[in-house]
C-alpha cells in the first residue's frame, strides 16, 4: 500500500459516505490526513510502500504489526508539512469526483 493508494481509499469512502472535504476543525483534519502520511513514513518496508497484513494490523485491528522496526524516524513538522499536501491531493480528487457527477 502506497501514500496514494491511502489517499484514493480515503476519498473513495468518504464519497460512498457522502462526506465532502469540510471538517469539523481544521486539527481535525490535520490529524485526520496526517495519519495517513504517518502510517507510510513508520510503516514502509523494503520501498515506499507498506505490506498489506501491516495495513490491516495497524487500521483494522488497532495495533502495532508484528515485526514493525521502524526504519526512520518522522516527527510533527514532516508529517504536519506531508499532511498539507495530502489535504490538497484530497480535495483535488474530491473536485474530480464531483466533477463527474455534474457531468453525468
């Protein structure tokens, strides 16, 4: 799994769920992309993505995977800055998707 692949599921679910690119407050929104770009920068392994069974673990079962040796350290001004661009790269989807929508 991949920071885009991430994003796309994110986008997908929140059009499935009717739920544009407002948020509550803005730190929710922070914190809500930024576990995003933090998920991939702890989790990556052998390339830039993240293996499927570490996703379920860490998303579905709400724990650390098993083997996880965190090969670098990421700290609240990177995944703050990644995070930002994440938040663009969603919004511009959700434009897209809506986009769509008008057209069809």
């Amino acid at each position: 799994m991949t920071l885009e692949n991430l994003i796309r599921m994110k986008v997908n679910r929140e059009i499935r769920a009717k739920i544009d690119t407002t948020y509550p407050n803005v730190a929710l929104k922070k914190i809500s992309h930024g576990e995003l770009v933090l998920a991939t920068e702890v989790m990556q392994h052998d390339g830039p993505g993240i293996p499927v069974e570490w996703f379920k673990a860490w998303f579905l079962e709400e724990r650390l995977p098993e083997g996880l040796n965190p090969p670098n350290t990421t700290g609240l001004f990177s995944v703050d800055s990644k995070g930002g661009e994440v938040s663009r790269r969603i919004a511009a989807l959700h434009a897209e998707a809506a986009e769509e929508r008008r057209d069809a």
